[in-house]
C-alpha cells in the first residue's frame, strides 16, 4: 500500500518526558529495534494475509514460549472492538510481545485507552497505532438503532453508544452500517491524534503512524482505511 496516500496522522516532545519514565526498567524499546512506521504497518499487512490465507506461524502461547523477565518491545498498538471474532494476535499473525492492545465494545477512544497508547509510544516504542473496526459490529448497529430512535440504551452500555454517535451522526443519510463501521474507526483515530498532545508531536516528527482499518470477520481480511 503506498503510504503517501495514507493520511497518516503525524506527531512527541512530552514523550521525552513519558519515555524517562522507563529509565532503568528495562521496559523501553531500544533505539537500534524500533521500526518506522511504514515498516510496522507492512508486517501487519503481511500478518494478516498469512492470517487470511490461512498460512499462519506456529507459536508457543505457552508463557514458558515467551521470554519473561525480559521486558517488552511491542511494534504496534492496535485499538480494536471485545467482539470476540476479533482478536488482534490472531488477526494479525503474531506472537506474544508483538502488539500493544486495547479493547473495548466499538474500539472507541476513552481517557484509560489513550493514556494505554501514550504509553505505548512513548515509553514502549511501537511505531504504529492501528484501530481497526470489523464487519457486523454490534455496538455499531446499537449507535446506528440509537441515532435513529434518539433512544440511548441504558447504563453503562450508553457510554458505548455515545463514543461512537459523533460518527455516526455525521454520515449523509442512506449510508450502510458498512460506512458507519468505516467511520467509526476514522473518528476514533482522529479522536487519538486531536486528544493527546503527546501523540500528535510523535506522529509530527514521523516517529509515529496512526492508521485505521476495518477487519471483515468472514474473510479474516483488514481494509485499510484512506
Ligand atoms: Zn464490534
């Protein structure tokens, strides 16, 4: 895919600050590993048409197949929905360590989530942030139900709603539930770069992509979003 085309939301001084956190914790990514963003979006493309194809890696999930103690040195972070069709290592062909996740119902963006990706960029050092919405989303479709009837459902599930509405409600009318699901994973990743200081003078310096996407649960493939 060729990245020039790709609105990547650039962006770090803060992090400086952030990444001194892990001095002396072994926690942060070495210099000398950390990939530019265009690199960590092509092993995801790649991982995940080894996903499709059905050609996956054999790991050891076991955690005596992982290197405790060690630390971690994740390349990405992917913001993706609880449905449990989605799972990110799966999706994507990796292995323990590979990728930073976060999860929530509409892989929408809440203050916990965004302090989760400030760290990290700027203290684990992935290079990529990744929200990725899927096909037959049902906290979607609960905003689409909700916009329409101006009923919100109730507590706590209201929250849900109200993160993904904004995008919702900016679509023309006859737009698909397929649109509102690519919408959705657009606002939210714009919603990363407009809401953290820190993550937007990352992606500035081009030390950071964020991109979004949105993974068809029946083809196992992610569309990636212009
Ligand atoms: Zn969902």
């Amino acid at each position: 895919m060729d990245l020039n085309r790709r609105s990547f939301l650039i962006g770090g001084a803060s992090a400086a600050a952030l990444a001194a956190v892990s001095v002396g914790t072994g926690t942060a990514a070495s210099a000398n590993t950390k990939v530019s963003p265009a690199v960590a979006l092509r092993r995801l493309e790649r991982g995940n048409t080894r996903s499709a194809n059905g050609r996956t890696v054999q790991r050891n999930y076991s955690p005596l197949g992982s290197t405790p103690g060690k630390g971690q040195e994740p390349f990405a972070a992917i913001v993706t929905c609880s449905d449990s069709r989605t799972v990110p290592d799966a999706m994507f062909d990796m292995a323990p360590g590979n990728l930073f996740v976060v999860r929530n119902a509409g892989n929408s963006i809440e203050s916990v989530g965004l302090g989760s990706l400030e760290f990290a960029a700027a203290v684990l050092g992935v290079s990529l942030i990744a929200v990725i919405g899927h096909t037959e989303c049902g906290a979607v479709i609960a905003t689409e139900d909700s916009v329409k009837t101006g009923e919100l459902p109730p507590p706590s599930i209201d929250s849900v709603v109200e993160a993904i509405a904004p995008a919702v409600e900016a679509l023309p009318a006859g737009a698909t539930t397929n649109d509102a699901i690519a919408a959705n994973a657009r606002f939210q990743a714009q919603q990363i770069q407009n809401s953290s200081s820190t993550l937007a003078e990352m992606t500035a310096a081009g030390t950071l992509g964020i991109v979004s996407g949105v993974f068809g649960v029946a083809s196992g493939r992610v569309t990636w979003l212009p």
